[in-house]
C-alpha cells in the first residue's frame, strides 16, 4: 500500500504522519479501507531508520467521527481521532510530542479553527492551541494511576511513566538502566517507559527517557516530561498552592514547559504540555518489502 506521508518532529522525537482525513485523494479511500497501519512488519520498516522513512512512532490522522460516542459533549467538537503507533509498530498510548505534531499539522491544514482545536486520542478528548509561530500547548488529563515504588515513581499521564531521580545525568547509563526497569516484574505485561530525572535549579529539570516500543532512549518525551513535572511539583508541593506552577524541562532535543494550576490542597489541574513543533518533510511510502541478501 502506497500512502503520502509528512515528516515531523518535537524537540527531536520524530513521527511519520498519515493523514487521513481527505476525502479529495483517491489515495486515502483506499489506505483506509485497506487498513495498512494494522500491518506491524509494513509499520516497524516504515520507523526503520535504515530500510524505512525513520522515526520515534506513527501518527495517523483519522475521523473523529468513527471514535467518539455520541453523548460525549467535548469530543464531540473533535477534529480528528489521532492515532498513534510505536516504532516497533504495535499501537501505542498517548504521545504528547506526537499529539503536539499532529496539532501542528491540523493548524496547517485548517482543521481548526483560529488558533484552538480539540482532538480525542486513546485516553480521551485534548484541548490544544498555537501560543506562537511553531509552537504549541496540549492540554492533558490528570494522572489516575500514581504510585511511590521503591524504584521510583510510576505516573500514567495517559503512557506509563517511572520517574527515576538521579545525579549526574548527563553519564548515567540510561540505555542499561532504562532497558531493565522497562522490562521490570512489575509493569508486565505491557512494560513502561522510564525517565530519569535530574533537578538543576528551582523549577528546572534535565529528562532523558527511555521509552518502550522504541526500546531505545528517545531525545524528548512529552508525556514524560509531564510526569516528571507533576512529581517535582508534588514533591515541592509548598512552594505552589494556589499557583500556576511553571516547570521548565530540558531534553537532548529541546525544551519544554509544563504547567498546572496547583490550589490550597496540592490538587493540580489544568495541565498543559507547551513546545515545539515542525514538519521537515513530505514524501511518497512505496510500500516495498525488504529482501535480506543470502
């Protein structure tokens, strides 16, 4: 199957991008009656970096017709249903840098209107807006699952997150260490991915992330970014009551701000994920298999 792609990226984690939601291409009637992206192989050699376009994940753009109930009254408004693929193919969580991507281009395309949208991915409806040239604001759902382990801090910011704190960021051993927790007892089956976690001043962070369907460290996470933020906030949780927190993080591949709306208790709400985004490139996928040399 053929399909035209673009190419983006936030703060370096990179995405192929399918959009679906034209019905002015004879193309796109038939990618989505084909149902391509259920192809996991087709799928991991489009992520390869060496046989294939390379990339972090898939982002498909679909109608967001065919995935919101009809009695949910903020999805409803959605422009589309976002989609997302990990690299090794298999359908992933919510990607908060791909979810940013995925807003830029609908910015481009006019799928919203004026410089708000809403669009609804696995964990729900996202607001999200353009806060200048390039640069875009997700709104995210409050964590529901949060637990203090001995290993670290899990948080679900809509992907599994374990939020390691460590020294020395810049030498740790983040591929050995991310590899083992990743596949640690106690996130079986589906694995999570791991951040680890170094405070540089007040309100600032130094992230690396390794992330699972990559099984490699990625040079940003957004939902990871998010988590690491709620839990410096919650560990900090004095110095924000009746605030909007604003927390700085700094990835290999740029940096983002998460903030939060923190009241007398600690509760936060109003969490949004701010940073960059572009599209690199467009290209055509021939779809071509790979044969191995014997």
């Amino acid at each position: 199957m053929q399909f035209e792609f673009y190419k983006y990226q936030a703060c370096g984690n990179d995405f192929v991008l399918v959009d679906l939601l034209s019905t002015a291409s004879s193309w796109v009637s038939q990618a989505r009656d084909s149902g391509f992206w259920h192809n996991e192989a087709a799928m991991r050699l489009c992520c390869d970096r060496r046989f294939g376009i390379g990339a972090d994940g898939v982002l498909l753009l679909l109608p967001a017709k065919e995935f919101v109930d009809a009695n949910d009254s903020f999805g409803t408004g959605a422009a589309f249903y976002l989609h997302y693929l990990n690299a090794d193919g298999k359908e992933g969580s919510l990607c908060g840098n791909g979810a940013r991507c995925a807003a830029a281009h609908a910015f481009r395309k006019a799928y919203f209107q004026g410089t708000q949208g809403i669009f609804v991915a696995s964990d729900g409806a996202h607001h999200v807006s353009q806060v200048a040239e390039g640069h875009y604001s997700l709104g995210m759902n409050a964590p529901e699952d949060w637990k203090v382990m001995e290993i670290g801090t899990f948080i679900n910011t809509g992907s599994p997150h374990l939020v390691v704190p460590v020294r020395d960021l810049v030498n740790y051993p983040v591929e050995r260490e991310g590899k083992a927790l990743r596949e640690h007892s106690l996130f079986l089956p589906g694995g999570t991915n791991v951040n680890f976690m170094e405070v540089i001043d007040n309100n600032l962070l130094k992230i690396r992330t390794y992330e699972r369907g990559v099984e490699t460290e990625t040079w940003s996470c957004g939902t990871g970014a998010v988590a690491c933020a709620l839990l410096y906030i919650q560990q900090n949780t004095e110095d924000f009551v009746d605030s909007r927190a604003e927390i700085h993080l700094k990835f290999r591949g740029g940096k983002m701000i998460v903030t939060a709306t923190v009241d007398s208790v600690g509760k936060m709400e109003g969490i949004e994920l701010m940073g960059p985004a572009h599209c690199s490139f467009k290209g055509l996928w021939m779809g071509y298999s790979v044969t191995p040399c014997v």
